[in-house]
C-alpha cells in the first residue's frame, strides 16, 4: 500500500546520495508517508516494540558475547564475573536476561491481535506465517541462551529438551547424540549452542525485514478489519503512527526497567544460580515461563491417558512420539489458522461468536502455561489434558465451523465511517 | 575482626559435626516445602539498602562458623570494602589466610598470606575433599546461596534458626540427619551451625542464635547481589526519565492527532 504521494525533494549531499542508491526516498516511501488505517489501536504498537526488543538483545548479547566464556568449566564463573566485575555487566546481563521475557510478553500479545482482529486472513497470510517462523526461531533462542549460564535448569532443561528427539523410532537416538556432539549435554553441546544463539538472532533479523516487507505491501490491518478506501481513511506512519509508538515505547520500558531494576530474577528460577552438576538432578525441572503452555502439552501424553490410548496407543505410537508431535504441532497449527479460519470476515469486533472463542482460547493457553510449571501429577494433569484437547479442538474444530455458521455483524461502509452501512 | 582461639576450636568443632552423612537424594524426593515466614530485611523493596552493620556481623560469622565447611568462591577479599571496610582493613583481613601460589620460577607451588585480589580461601582444597570431610556430599558454596534458593533471605534466616532437637513423633531420621522444618524433606545433614554466643561480636551486639542468623543473611544477601544498591538507585532515575518521557510523549500524541479531523 505504497503512498501516491509524490516523493520528498532533497537537497544538497543527501540528494547527491539519493540520486544514486535511493535510500532516502525509500525510507521516507516506507515510514513517513507510508499510510496506516487512522484507525489502529494501541494493539498495534506491539510489532515496533518487538523490533526493539530484537534491536536490544542483540546489542546487549554482543557486549555479553565479549565477556561470557562457552565452556562447562568456566561459563558459569564468566557470568558471574559479568555480574560483578564487569562494568555495568550486571545491568547489560539484567536487560538481555528479561529481554528474554519481554520479547515473549510483547510477542505473545501481537499474535493475540493478529488473531483476534483477523491479521491473517488474505492477502496477509504470508506475513501471518513469516510471524510464526520468527515465533519458532525465537523459541529456539531462547531455549539455547538459558543453556548459556550453565546453571542447574541450564544443563537438565537442555537434557530434557533435546531428549525429546530421542521419541522418534529409529533416527531418535542418532539425532540426540548428534545435537549433543556426544553421549550427554556437554562441553561439545554448551559450544555448539553458544555458537548458534550467536548466529539465530541474526536469522530473526532477516526473517523480521522480510516480516515487514511483506506487510508494507498490504498494509496495516485494522480494528475493523476493512480496507482503507481512500486518504480520508489513512494517516502517514511519521509523525502519526510514530508519536503513538512513542508512548507504547514508554510504558514498555516502565515495565521493562521495572524487571530489570526491581524483579531481575523474578522470572527466572533459583536452581540457575546453583552450578550444572550432572550428578544432581533438580526435583522439578521446568522450562522458562514462555514455554510452558507448550511443556504443558507435551506432556499431557501420558501412556494411561484415555485419548491416547483410544486414538493413539493401540497401533504402535508412544506417548513420547505423541506429546512431542503434539507439541511442534500445536505450533504449526498457527501457521495454517489463515485457511484454518473459514470466516470472511476479519476483525472478532463484527464476529459475535468467534470473539468469545478467541478470549476461551487466551484463557486456555494461559492454563496450559500454569499447569506446565506445576509438577506432572495429580488433578495438574487432568487439567493439563483438557486444555491440551481444547487447544486442538479449537484450532481444528471450532474455528471452520464457527467461521461457517457465524452471521456476522454488519461491517462499516468506511473506516473514516465507522457507522453501518449509510443508506445512500 | 580478629579470630578468637575460642571461635576457632568451635569452627573445628563444627567441622567434626557437619562430617554427617548426606542424605542420598533426600532434598531431590522432598515433599513440598514449607514457605518460610517473610522477614523485615533493610534490602526489600525500592529504595532497599543493606544494613552493613549487621553485613559487617555477618561476616564475621561466616569466617569464625560457616567458613569451617563452606566455600565462598565468588568473594574476593577486596570486595569488603564495599561492606564500610577500609583497604587497610581488606589487606589485613586477607592476610589472616593462607593460599596456595605459584608456580614460581623454581617450579614450585608455595603458600603466602592472602591478599585484597585474592579470592575467599576456601576450607578445602577441591569439592572432592570437601565431599570426602562431610560425608560424601560437599557443603554448597554460600557465594549466591540466597539467590539460589526459593523465598533466598526468609528461607536462609528460617533455615539456620529452624532447627528441631527432637524430631515430631513418628519421624526417625537416619544416622548424621538432622530435623529442620523448613529444608525441604526436613533432614539435613548440616548440623546446627548456630549457638548462643557462638561468636564475640566487636560491637558488642549479644551474639543470639537469632540474631547472628540475621546478621549472616545481611551479609549472604551482599554476596549474592554485590550490586543490588547501584542497581535499585539507577532503577528510581530511569523511572523518573521514563515517566517524563511517557508525558512528553502523551503530550506529543494529542498535540499532533487533536489536527486530524
């Protein structure tokens, strides 16, 4: 949705510049006239604070790289090292740390307007999957950086984790063994991820631009999930949208600064300050708090659990298999919810029905995330099965059908004219 | 800050006691563990410092009764200054101990007092001599103790001074296991390391069992956090720039959409 406008007139060196590589005019085409229903919310300032938190944790992840040693005997002291001896390492290792946690938070919430206002829906459904490439890049980032600090939750939720390889029948092992560059997570595995979540940011800021150069061909959605159809429904990106940004950009680092100043470690958990011991196993092991409505599903296949058993046990699959498959595919699923939504309208505000589903949907995943950091016993288990079923059952299920049997609500003629339909 | 004869054979003492046998895989199997009551410590909260008085106590504690057995890797000896202590006051305090050097241009490994850039000695030469004293598991090092473990202060403060002579009814510990409410399983192999006037305070303070376990989690809160008062101080002018910028901001956003019709 490239601005009509006629491009700005420069003068003097940037002209000089502009007129050989047209960087300038390309900017300016891109983010200021660049034109943006007038009317998003502030749901729609989530995907420029997730760039910067990208912008961030790269910077901070270059300083750390400097001073953080990948080897089992001394990564452990290195960080520690940073936290006290370094100048300002405490604060550079505060902010990558819960950088961590915001990516997510902010992530999460963007996905969460995408599906509830239909962000995914033609012609945006290449930008939608894009979203979850860059969703699962992050996962596994994130995943290899909490290895890092080779603590306690660093070495067994990498053990776990990679273990969950080993359920595939036959090439399990070998790929286990090959992801470990040995018999256990070792030395060999601490170098290869330390490598790797050196190198995968740098992939996400790729994906990322082509994120965004696949946007800035439609354009922005909106809350009402209609077309522009005209100027007098658009505003320009700068100064508009960019003064918006600008307070969604302040409160994110209220926030922010509020983990990094006063709660540092209040995400992260306390076996992480306790040196890897492969002797030692921790009495619960769980994953970071951004993967735990995930852990949840993976683990809600269990061998005695009756859907299991009736749809899956009795003709050779295992438990393992099951919870693993269900769980990369409870991922997957996302990339295919543009076809998987057979509903032609977009936006959950004129979808009477749907709309409840999504907020059912939010609340399912947030139990998922609960129960994924509880023990794996007990009621915790029953619950965790249910959601994990619902998960599915809405994605699967009651999104098509919903889609097809919903009457939407009428949507409005313009988004300058928010009224129904005028009767002109 | 000088070692008494007395405290000295106590830390021996304790040694001896401490050589208990750990139980086997008791913590990883624990039942849940009690939430230890929340304490009043002087670093809660936003403007939260420590109380280096009682850090200063705490110290002492740790090198007259916890040093018997536990590490404290992390520490040099130059980071007290940070606790009210004077470099004078550093460099004396390190040379009390002893560390192992070298190898000098003979080839030789040689022992000399410790020094401000030398790193806490630690009570024994590696974790498998400590394992090999303290009946087969070695005592964690006390560095970051308070950052590693659930509810860190209350739990330590609760831990030292949670200890039951007699057991409740029905419990039978096994041999070297000691009852306390709040480790989780309840047997510890770490005998009671605090008694009354288990240490002679400088300043005169009556050494309780409460009150050195209070000074030993001020001083274990410093270890584990060395930064945490540069960090809150830096906290409050970020958020009073952010607040601003959030105003200026909001400021800038009405300005600019109040023209649009």
């Amino acid at each position: 949705m490239q601005s009509n406008e006629p491009g700005p007139e420069f003068t003097g060196v940037v002209k000089w510049i502009d007129r050989r590589l047209p960087i300038f005019t390309m900017m300016s085409k891109e983010y200021q006239q660049f034109p943006v229903p007038r009317n998003l919310n502030y749901f729609w300032s989530f995907g420029a604070l997730a760039s910067i938190t990208l912008i961030v944790m790269i910077a901070t992840g270059i300083f750390l790289a400097m001073q953080y040693q990948p080897n089992t005997e001394l990564a452990f002291n290195s960080v520690e090292r940073i936290m006290r001896d370094v100048n300002y390492g405490w604060l550079i290792r505060y902010i990558h740390m819960n950088g961590a946690s915001m990516f997510f938070i902010v992530v999460y919430i963007h996905i969460f307007r995408g599906i509830y206002y239909g962000s995914y829906k033609e012609p945006r459904e290449l930008l939608w999957i894009l979203g979850v490439i860059i969703l699962i890049l992050m996962m596994a980032t994130a995943f290899m950086g909490y290895v890092l600090p080779w603590g306690q939750m660093s070495l067994w939720g990498a053990t776990v984790i990679t273990n969950l390889f080993s359920a595939f029948p036959i090439i399990g092992e070998p790929i286990v063994t090959w992801l470990w560059g040995g018999f256990a997570v070792d030395n060999a595995t601490l170098n290869r991820f330390f490598a790797l979540h050196y190198l995968l940011p740098f992939v996400i800021f790729a994906v990322v631009f082509l994120h965004i150069a696949a946007l800035h061909i439609p354009g922005s959605n909106n809350p009402d999930g209609i077309d522009p159809k005209g100027p007098q429904d658009t505003v320009n990106f700068h100064p508009y949208m960019t003064a918006k940004d600008m307070i969604g950009i302040a409160v994110f680092l209220l926030v922010y600064a509020g983990l990094v100043f006063y709660a540092p470690n209040f995400l992260g958990h306390p076996d992480n300050y306790i040196p890897a011991n492969p002797l030692v196993t921790p009495p619960h092991i769980v994953p970071e708090w951004y993967f735990l409505p995930f852990y949840a599903i993976l683990r809600s296949f269990v061998a005695d659990w009756w859907f299991f058993q009736v749809f899956l046990g009795w003709w050779g699959m295992t438990a393992k298999l099951a919870g693993v498959l269900a769980m990369f595919g409870s991922l997957i699923l996302l990339a295919v919810l543009p076809w998987l939504d057979t509903s032609r309208v977009r936006s959950c505000k004129y979808r009477p029905v749907y709309k409840w589903l999504v907020f059912l949907f939010v609340i399912d995943f947030a139990i998922l995330g609960y129960v994924g950091g509880k023990p794996a016993e007990g009621w915790y288990v029953v619950v965790a099965q249910w959601a994990t079923l619902y998960y599915f059952f809405h994605l699967l299920i009651l999104t098509p059908f919903v889609g097809w049997m919903e009457r939407p609500k009428p949507l409005p003629a313009s988004i300058s004219q928010p009224a129904v339909a005028p009767a002109e | 800050m000088s070692m008494s004869i007395k405290s000295r054979m106590i830390g021996r003492a304790l040694l001896g006691a401490a050589m208990a046998l750990m139980i086997g895989g008791g913590s990883a199997q624990a039942a849940e563990s009690i939430v230890p009551p929340s304490q009043d410590w002087s670093f809660n909260g936003v403007f939260g410092t420590f109380d280096k008085a009682s850090a200063q106590r705490g110290l002492k504690v740790y090198k007259e009764v916890c040093s018997a057995c536990h590490s404290m890797n992390l520490m040099y000896y130059r980071n007290i200054t940070a606790l009210g202590y004077s470099e004078d006051q550093a460099k004396a305090f390190a040379a009390q101990y002893e560390t192992t050097d070298g190898p000098n241009d003979d080839g030789d490994y040689f022992t000399r007092p410790a020094l401000p850039s030398d790193r806490f000695v630690a009570p024994f030469e590696n974790e498998k001599a400590a394992a090999a004293s303290n009946g087969g598991k070695a005592p964690p090092d006390l560095s970051l103790m308070v950052k590693a473990r659930m509810n860190g202060a209350d739990y330590v403060y609760a831990l030292l001074t949670g200890y039951k002579e007699v057991p409740p009814e029905g419990v039978t510990l096994p041999p070297g296991a000691h009852y306390n409410e709040y480790f989780p399983g309840h047997q510890i192999a770490m005998a009671p390391p605090l008694f009354e006037d288990a240490v002679e305070y400088d300043d005169g303070t009556p050494a309780t069992v409460e009150q050195m376990a209070k000074d030993l989690v001020n001083f274990l809160a410093w270890t584990a956090e060395p930064e945490m008062e540069d960090r809150k101080g830096m906290g409050v002018k970020v958020f009073l720039f952010l607040l601003v910028f959030l105003g200026l901001a909001i400021a800038n956003k009405k300005r600019l959409w109040a023209k649009l019709h």
